[in-house]
C-alpha cells in the first residue's frame, strides 16, 4: 500500500556535533509481487502529491522506472537495430541514419531528451542533409524512442510533432521515345535487355537484377515479379529477397516487343542461376556496377547526367497513360502501394483534363438554362436589396 513515511536523518558536522533532518519518504510498489521503491521529500505535501501521480501513472500504464529511463540513447538506438527484421540494405541504412542521432544524444539517459531536443537536431541536419534524407532520419529516431516506450523506458516519444523541412518534389518529366532509342543503340550489347526491361515493364533496377527466366511467361505475355537481388553488404553476401513492398509483387502484361528481345538476349547470352541480366563473366549487377553501365549508355548517347534508369520506369508509367489506361491499372504494373502515390506522381501527365475543365465551363449556362426550365419555381427566384432570395 502505497504510504509517506517520516524519517528523522542525522548528519555529523566538523566540529563533533551533530544535526536533525527531517524527511519524508514515499513508498509504493511497482508490481504486487515486486520491492519497495522510496523517493524522499522535504514536505510531506511534496511526498504525497508524488504518490498520487505514481498511483495514477500505474492504473493507466503510464508508469516508467525512473531508473530505466537513465537508460544512454545510444544503448536503446543499438537495440532497436538489433531486433528489428531487416534486409541487409535496410539494416545498413537506418544505421548509417542514426548515426547523426547517436552523434547528437550518445550517453544522455534517454528520459531527458525533450522534443525541443530533437527539433535541434533536425534543424542541424538541414545545414548537412537533403529534406528527404532528413525525414529518414527522423523516421528512425522516431522509431527508437518508440523501442524505448515499448521498453517501459519513457512515456511519450519526444519525435513526435517536430517540424520537418519541406521536400520540394518537381514534376516528372518522362523521357521521350527518341531518348529510350538513343540508350537502347549506346548500351553495352548484353545490356541493352535492361533497357528494354525498364521502359517496356517499369521494373525498378533491383527488380530488373531479381528477373529470371522461370518469372517470364512467353505464351501467356507476362512477366511475375516477387523478389529483387540484394547487393552484397560487408556483412552479408548478396542473393535474391524480398520485393520493396508486398504491393511490389504483381504480374505485368508484356508487350511482344519486350518479350522479342528478352528472347533473342537469352539467345545470344543464356540465362545462369544469377537473372536474366548479368554480367559478362556471368555475375549479378549489385547498385554500383548497374549504374555505372548505364551511365556508360547515357554517355554514349549525349543525354543530360541527371538521367537515371528511375527515368525508364517514369517512361513506362507514361505510355500506359498516354494510352488510356486508368491509375489503378498504372498503380498495379507500378507496384505502388496506392494509387494515390501513382495520382500523385503522374497526374500531370493524364492527358486531356485541361480541355474537359474547359468544356464543362463552357456548358455551365446552358446547363442552369435547362435546370431553369424543368424547374418552373427556379426561374421565378429573384434577389431584393438586402440579398435575400425571394419568390416572384
């Protein structure tokens, strides 16, 4: 039972004598089964208001061990990349994030940092980090107090509400087909199929990487995407895994164009164990060396350094809305999560709002002409002075 406790506490001076303190101790127990725990006071008043607030804090599970929320950041930033399920790639880079984070808090107990604390290391990293890098950043500092609470460290998760900055997305701007030729005729002969893969079935580079034959169905025309090749890491070797996300595994309608070429790739170049693209001496391409063959194909075909092999997946996306094709069917050959990420990605480019907008407009009196006239009381409605409507 939770009670105040006076104590009379006396303390030897230098010069032999002694003196009388009192104190009063509060006294409650975390757990039925567990140990006193005491907090001493120099007001009964003070002492008894605390129990009321531990009491509280305990019947609605908002109750932390003082002595756990002395717990350093860096202890709890280091468990919480020790238990979560990661790939290989994500573990590196929510590592390599929360760096700065560990940098900043290190030893502090992790009860001690405020949201105010937090918000300055935002407002730091905006001096070093792109925006987007930023808001990883906070994603994983987030998630580490997030440990910390399901840890019965700390109450609240001080990330929570800090102002990031804003990313400024620009529109996409497809590239056009006279382009995705130029990259097809530059490219390395047995990388040409990348190319094709990217423009003619979206595919991300992972996923391109990840493609292998037993994925393609050249008699029903479409090509199964379930997983991706993982780079290797100092850590671990690289192999297939998992998709981006669980909407990343879709079956893509393919054109015989891209099924023509993957064909006459693997005849030239069978397929191994390692995908459908692979290098010459047969090995997967990991991030690195797939970039720098299609920078090779930029190169040799004259086009602007800011073009990436993203920039295919973007041409892909355009075709299938240039021809009619709804945003939920976008959003499924895409894999996005939902289409609003695909509306909000490629709304610029439906084709034709602007013209419908416009004719709409241009229709609205008409449109209130004939309202008017199959409602007879509608046209009898006029306005006084004072703006109110009244019947003629």
């Amino acid at each position: 039972m939770p009670h105040v406790k006076k104590r009379v506490k006396t303390r030897e001076r230098q010069d032999g004598t002694t003196v009388s303190t009192t104190v009063y101790q509060a006294v409650w127990r975390e757990h039925a089964n567990g140990a006193d725990r005491t907090k001493e006071f120099r007001r009964k008043g003070d002492a008894e208001r605390f129990l009321v607030d531990v009491q509280h804090r305990l019947m609605t599970g908002a109750y932390t061990d003082p002595v756990l929320g002395r717990t350093p950041f860096r202890e709890v930033a280091e468990r919480y990349l020790s238990l979560g399920v990661w790939k290989p790639k994500s573990r590196q880079t929510a590592t390599e994030k929360l760096r700065y984070a560990i940098d900043k808090f290190g030893d502090r107990p992790i009860a001690s940092i405020r949201k105010g604390d937090v918000q300055a290391l935002i407002s730091e990293l905006g001096d070093v980090l792109a925006p987007s890098t930023i808001r990883i950043v906070r994603q994983h500092v987030g998630a580490t107090f997030t440990r910390a609470i399901d840890d019965k460290l700390i109450v609240a998760n001080p990330a929570v509400g800090v102002r990031l900055p804003r990313v400024e997305t620009p529109s996409v701007v497809p590239l056009t087909a006279e382009q995705v030729q130029l990259l097809l005729n530059a490219a390395d002969p047995w990388y040409r199929v990348a190319i094709v893969i990217g423009a003619g079935l979206g595919l991300r580079s992972s996923e391109a990487a990840g493609l292998t034959v037993d994925r393609i169905d050249f008699l029903r025309r479409t090509t199964r995407v379930d997983r991706q090749w993982q780079q290797a890491t100092q850590k671990t070797a690289g192999g297939f895994t998992t998709t981006k996300t669980r909407a990343s595994n879709r079956v893509i309608p393919s054109s015989q164009w891209v099924l023509d070429e993957i064909a006459a790739h693997l005849a030239r170049r069978p397929a191994g164990e390692h995908g459908v693209i692979v290098t010459p001496d047969g090995q997967p391409l990991d991030a690195a060396r797939w970039g720098y063959y299609f920078r090779r194909a930029r190169k040799r075909a004259g086009l602007n350094d800011s073009i990436t092999f993203h920039d295919l997946r973007h041409f892909f996306a355009s075709v299938l809305i240039a021809s009619g094709c709804s945003i939920k069917q976008v959003q499924m050959a895409l894999g996005h999560d939902s289409a609003r990420i695909t509306l909000d990605t490629y709304a610029h480019l439906i084709p034709g709002d602007e013209d419908r907008v416009h004719d709409a407009i241009d229709r609205l009196p008409l449109a209130l002409t004939a309202e008017a006239v199959r409602s007879p009381k509608l046209a009898t409605l006029t306005a006084d002075r004072s703006g109110k409507i009244k019947s003629r």
